[in-house]
C-alpha cells in the first residue's frame, strides 16, 4: 500500500511549521465557544485559510472569516475575497466602520483614518460576533513588537494588549482560560518568516490575489512611494502624472496607503528570488508602521491586530 | 525612467533571473535559547548573527538610527542590541524584560532564537525559552569569567532537558585573544559542567561587536582557534528527538462532520501509528484498532512524531478530548500522584493544598500540590520548602482525584510536561516537569516488598480507598519514612 497522492511531500522544515498551526488550529476550535479568524485576503491570510482547511479536513472549517473592509482595499482583493469564499464555502463575515460613508472619513483626509476603520472597526466587530478568540495570520518576524507575541494573545476586555501582562507561555501548552468579556488572539503562523510564507504558498498551490505578481499597471508616485491609480478612487494631485510599469505588491492593505515595488516577478519562483534578495522589509511600503518610532505597539495596545 | 534606471533594472533583473533557486531546506528549524547578561553582550551577539545571516532589512536599520540617536550610546550609528530590544517600554529601560522570538537562516538550516533576560529575578522567562529549546548558548564576558550566574544559567537548561550547550567566551577582544585564559575559562566550564547531564559541550571564543568566530572566523587575530564559528556549530547542532518510545496521541478534538465520520485530532507526540495497529484509550483503558489516518492531502499509511493528523478507529468507543491513545505495549504511567519539578512563575507562589488547573498538552483536570524541597540557585542544592515563591524551582507531588496519564518529562518533554493555572486569576502560575510516577498500590506496603499482594477492586471503590482517611495516614506514614 502507498500513499495516494503525486503530490510530493513538503520539506520537514515547512512540514513542521504545517504542523505546528495546526495544533494551534485544534486547540483553539476545542478550547473556545466561538472563535472567529481575521481573514485580510493577504498573502499570510491564504496560508492561514488553508491550514485551517487542512486542520479540520474532512469537516468545514469551524468558524467564520471576519474581514475588516475599510471600502478602500484593492478592487482585486475583494474580487479575490469573493471567489475563494464561494470555493470553498466558507463563512464570511465582511465589516466596514460606518463611521467611514457618514463622516466622510478617508485615508487622504483623516489623520485617524487607520484608527477608525481599522481598529476601532475591528473591536465593534468583534464585540457584535461576542468571539472569544481571534486567529490572525501575524508573524514574530514582521515587526520588533511582534517578536514577544505569545501564540496565544491575552485580551482585555476592550481588546487592549498589555505586554507587561501576558502569560508565561511554555512548551507547545496554551492556556485558554479566560474570563467573560475577555479575549485570546490566536496566532498559528507566529514562527513562520515571509520565506516560509512564500515557499509554502508554492509547495502547497496556494491561490494568491495576482496583485502579488508583476504586471504592467498605472500608478503615480507619492512622497518615493508608488501607488496603484486603478479608479476614480484616487484623486489626483496637481502636477500628479499617472505611470504605468510593471510592478507588484509585497504586501496588501488599503491602496492609497500600499506602495508597490518596481519589479518584474510575475510568478511564483521569481518572487521568492526577489525576496531573498532584497535588502528592505516587507512592511517598508507600509505607512502604518512609519509614523514614529514603536508605532505599532501603541496600535497594538489599542487594539490593532 | 531614465535610460540608466531601465539598464540598472534590466541588470537586477538578469542578476535576479540567474540566481538558482535554493533547494528547500532539508531539516527542521534549530531552536535555541541565549542565556548571559546585558553586560556579557548578548542581545550584541544576537544582533550580530541577524546582521551576518541577512536576516535584517535596510529599513528596520533605519528606524534602528533613529533610535539610537535619540539614546546617544555613542557607539556608533548602528547598535546591534537596537535590532532586538523589541517593545518601546523596554528600549526606554534599556533592559529586555521578557523573552522575544528571533529568525534568521541559512542556506543550510532555519533558526529560532529564544532570547531570554539574564538577571536572577527572571528565571522564569530562562525556563519558557528553554521550553521549546533544542540547545542553550550560555554566554559570559571573557574579562569577568565563569560566575555564578554561569552556574544557574547551566543549572537551570539541564532542568529543562536541554542537552546540549555552547559556552559562548565573548568579547575576547578585550583580553587580547588570550588563549591561556580562554582555555582556563573552558576548563573551569567543563569541571562546572560535570554536575549537569550535557551529551554535548562546545566552547568558542568571539567578539561578537567585531563579528569575530560569530558568521565568520578570525584566524587572523585568533591563529590558535581551530574550531567551528557559532554559526557552524549550530547548523551542524543535531535536533533533540525524544527517546524512542510507544505510541503517544493526546486527543484535541473529535471530528465529526457527519454520521459517516468519526476522527479523533491531534499531533503524535511519540512514536509511530499505521492502520492496523492496535492501541489502547487512557484513562479508560478501552481497546480498539486504528483503521485509517487521515490528512487533508491523502489518506496515509502511517503517521510518525510530530505529525498532526486525524484517526479513526475500528470501533465506536467513547473518546473526549483530553484523552490519550497509546500503543498497547510501552505504555505511560497512569497514576494519582506523581513526582514533579516546577517553577513558578506569578508573584503569588503557589498556595500548598489549593487546587489548580493542570493543562498537560490537551487535557485539564483539578490538582493539589505538596512542596517538597526548592532548589537554591546559589548553592545548587536542594532545600526543604514549605512553600514557592515566584522564580523558585521546586520539587512537589502532585495529587489527582482521578489517575492522569504520564511519562516523565527526560522520556518524553510533550507528554511529561504541564503548566498550573490559577483558577481565581486564570493566569499560568507554573510549569513543571514529571520526574516519578507514584504507584499508590504498591506503596501501601512499602517495607516489605516481597510480600505485596496485587489489590484489584473496581476504579470507583478504588478511587474512594485513595481518597480515605487511612489510605492518607499511610501516605503521609511512607512519606516520612523516606525523608
């Protein structure tokens, strides 16, 4: 008798990061009455999704996605959101602040802007579905703030991350104890690097959103970054030319805060060369985590992911 | 973009499309945990082997500067320790207050770095690193030595099973790459050493601030050194594997999407499994046979330690979560009271007589502890206690009102180990390792052991023997006599 499958089989070095998530996927479906998963249609989000399959193969995935729409993400990841939910018959619940349409609240005229539509949205959706755990698809090695991140995140009772205030965390034991109105964040992908990431998106066929991938696409450049001009979304500056070229993304969020990188991977193989020999981060193009030194763990302390 | 843009692009781009993709690395992550102090130069170690293996990018250097302008260190515009201190309340303290998790690679290997504080008071954070650690570099500055806290640092990674250790000499720069000296300290570590179970023992002098015997070597400056760099050391470290063992698969979770399926999840945490097999369900002690392993890429015919899979069984027995099957031979102890060491972690100690949670992996049930003894760290040696404070390392019983099943934490670290949740606070208060399993039975007539006799009564009539007046007296009786 052999094993079925033509497929061959991972690496032991991602097969045992595979592993890992998926412990951590089972422990929290048994532990909690009603986790949900962040699911931002990202790259790590993908990889989250299908080690969730993987973890409750032959059952559905047990819980529902919950995306924040800040109404400004790319038009291609939520075309991408909507496939990959009917695919898969998956449970999606898509939230947007309404504070956004009703106050008219933007990502060129706010300067909370990220504040509102993504964290403060993030707490009322999670306080409307009463979940009592969130998965996310963060990685220790994204951010400094990150590196201490326990795979199990205690949460207040209004979300808030206190980092003088989190549990012991020994061996591969996560304590899910947890009061009413308190909350655990979840994170199977925490020992995961963006290599990994890439790699395992290629071992296992991972279905990406293209926006990954290099194509020739009109963008203008702001302050040295390169936003994406692909609707009447964006409002030109005086003297703002649009460009078109080829690049890509090596991360996805809302588009006027997401800069591209000039870059000719328009497939899976030459974006893992790419990455392993570039010389800048993944969030480089992110404006989230440049307003000042410690950034995100001050979001994070509020909340943010 | 100009001409010159689009010819250094297409350069790039050439460069990039000839560099071969790298085969897929062969092995699992090597995960380590840094032991030493501020002072020896350790989060500078770290920093160094994160720059040397490229591990960081152009714009966290950038963020780096500006913080390091703000502290005037002077050192120089790049701080290596800058790359770790990772949460703005520490950096404002200069001190790494808990344990922070670092990647970095290799053509040849991953690694996991648990990066632990090096003061006393934070032994705790020592033993979490340690936890999942294959391997300990204990560091020390060359100029002050072996000091005591050497001592606790080795102390406390023996404990937690850790096996191997690198003896990081740093900042032999300072001591004019003195050989006799480093070879004075790597004596004395290993005469230290003797009192722990290490099977592997390296020593390495660097300069961590040059980059020296770190990524790269320096037999420029150190002709007499003919061993590995650190970086070599640890892709060549071997990964702890647990001792070959029987079958272990703690339950998380029963599957059951319809009538037609019935799987029990969870990750084998030793030995192997293949359809066919015969295995026993503990605590229950029920018998079935395993009829297929399942995974989402294809139904497989076998399944080894660290897989995370699905069961099914030939039969329709009553499993929850939290139980355990087992290989019918080569069985876990199944016991009330077991033998254990544990630190505690909370200001609170941990209260002789309450009951806690115990978590061990995937099952939770109610425990009661009796202190023992508590290691002093200073001395090495172990001392009566009455009860644990935060950071002590203690040996305790533990007491069950029903049998849990075990294997001691040098056989096998998955199912030997458990964590104590206070149930008033919900916080994790201890860890702890099982180092016995007491065999109640048998201690009831623990002078004579000739003449005991086999009592078998039904578990729940057992279960109220154990829990009587008598049976504790006699308990306490064969305590005494054994201290």
């Amino acid at each position: 008798m052999t094993d079925t499958n033509s497929k061959p089989p991972l690496d032991p070095h991602l097969k045992a990061l595979e592993n890992e998530a998926i412990y951590i996927f089972r422990e929290v479906a048994a532990e909690f009455q009603n986790p949900v998963m962040l699911y931002s249609v990202g790259k790590d989000s993908s990889v989250l999704l299908h080690l969730a399959r993987k973890a409750f193969y032959p059952g559905p995935v047990p819980f529902p996605l919950l995306h924040i729409d800040t109404g400004w993400k790319f038009k291609e990841m939520i075309a991408f959101r909507d496939k990959i939910v009917s695919d898969y018959e998956l449970d999606l619940i898509s939230y947007t602040n309404p504070r956004g349409s009703a106050e008219n609240i933007t990502p060129f005229n706010h300067p909370r802007y990220t504040d509102i539509m993504k964290t403060e949205a993030l707490r009322t959706a999670l306080d409307k579905g009463g979940y009592d755990a969130a998965f996310g698809g963060a990685r220790r090695d994204e951010e400094a703030s990150r590196a201490k991140e326990r795979i199990y995140s205690f949460r207040t009772a209004n979300h808030s991350w206190d980092p003088r205030n989190q549990r012991a965390e020994l061996w591969s034991i996560y304590n899910g104890d947890i009061f009413k109105g308190e909350s655990v964040r979840a994170f199977p992908l925490s020992n995961w690097t963006e290599l990994d990431i890439w790699q395992y998106i290629k071992a296992e066929d991972i279905p990406i959103v293209p926006l990954y991938y290099a194509q020739q696409r009109p963008f203008v450049e702001r302050d040295g970054t390169i936003i994406l001009a692909e609707d009447q979304r964006l409002e030109l500056a005086p003297g703002e030319v649009v460009q078109e070229d080829y690049i890509r993304f090596r991360t996805l969020g809302c588009f006027p805060l997401t800069g591209g990188v000039r870059s000719t991977a328009d497939d899976i193989d030459q974006v893992i060369t790419e990455i392993q020999s570039a010389r800048t981060s993944e969030r480089q193009g992110r404006a989230i985590d440049k307003d000042k030194a410690g950034s995100m763990e001050l979001k994070k302390r509020e909340g943010y992911f | 973009m100009s001409v010159a843009e689009k010819i250094s692009q297409a350069e790039l781009q050439s460069e990039i499309q000839s560099a071969a993709l790298p085969a897929a690395k062969n092995s699992i992550p090597l995960r380590f945990i840094t032991c030493g102090s501020v002072d020896d130069g350790k989060s500078t170690l770290i920093g160094r082997l994160l720059w040397d293996t490229k591990a960081v990018f152009d714009d966290q250097v950038g963020a780096i500067e500006k913080l390091s302008d703000k502290h005037e260190n002077g050192v120089g515009s790049l701080e290596f320790a800058n790359l770790l201190d990772g949460l703005q309340a520490e950096q404002e303290q200069g001190i790494t207050i808990d344990v922070a998790y670092r990647y970095f690679s290799t053509p040849n290997r991953s690694f996991i770095v648990a990066d632990t504080p090096g003061h006393a008071q934070y032994t705790k954070n020592m033993v979490t690193g340690a936890s999942t650690a294959d391997l300990a570099v204990l560091l020390i500055d060359a100029r002050s030595g072996i000091l005591e806290q050497t001592r606790r640092h080795a102390n406390v990674v023996s404990l937690m099973g850790i096996k191997q250790v690198i003896l990081v000499i740093n900042k032999i720069d300072l001591i004019d790459y003195d050989q006799t000296r480093f070879d004075e300290i790597s004596e004395q570590f290993k005469t230290l050493a003797e009192a722990f179970n290490f099977t592997s023992i390296t020593t390495i002098p660097t300069s961590a601030i040059k980059g020296e015997n770190v990524a790269f070597t320096a037999r420029e400056n150190m002709p007499w050194y003919e061993g590995k760099t650190l970086l070599e050391t640890l892709e060549l470290a071997p990964k702890s594997t647990p001792r070959s063992m029987g079958f272990r698969f703690p339950v998380q979770r029963i599957s059951r999407p319809d009538e037609s399926f019935r799987g029990y999840q969870g990750t084998i945490a030793a030995g192997s499994i293949k359809p066919g097999d015969p295995v026993t369900i503990l605590p229950s002690g029920q018998q079935a046979n395993v009829s297929k392993i399942v995974t989402f890429d294809l139904v497989r015919n076998a399944g080894v330690h660290g897989d995370a899979v699905t069961l099914v069984l030939d039969r329709q027995i009553d499993i929850s979560r939290g139980d355990m099957i087992v290989s019918n031979d080569d069985q876990p102890s199944l016991e009330f009271s077991y033998q254990a060491q544990i630190i505690a972690l909370t200001e609170h100690g941990i209260q002789p007589g309450k009951q806690y949670w115990l978590k061990s992996n995937t099952r939770k049930q109610y425990v009661s502890v009796d202190v023992a003894e508590t290691l002093n760290l200073e001395t090495g040696l172990w001392e009566t206690a009455e009860k644990i404070e935060l950071n002590d390392l203690s040996k305790v019983q533990l007491n069950f009102t029903n049998r849990i099943a075990f294997d001691t934490y040098q056989n096998n670290k998955t199912t030997g180990s458990f964590i104590l949740i206070d149930p008033d606070t919900n916080n994790t208060i201890a860890g702890g390792m099982i180092t016995q399993a007491i065999d109640n039975v048998k201690s009831i007539t623990p002078n004579t052991p000739n003449a005991s006799t086999t009592i078998t009564m039904p578990s729940d009539i057992a279960e109220e023997f154990y829990r009587s007046e008598f049976y504790q007296k006699y308990q306490d009786s064969i305590e005494s006599n054994d201290s």
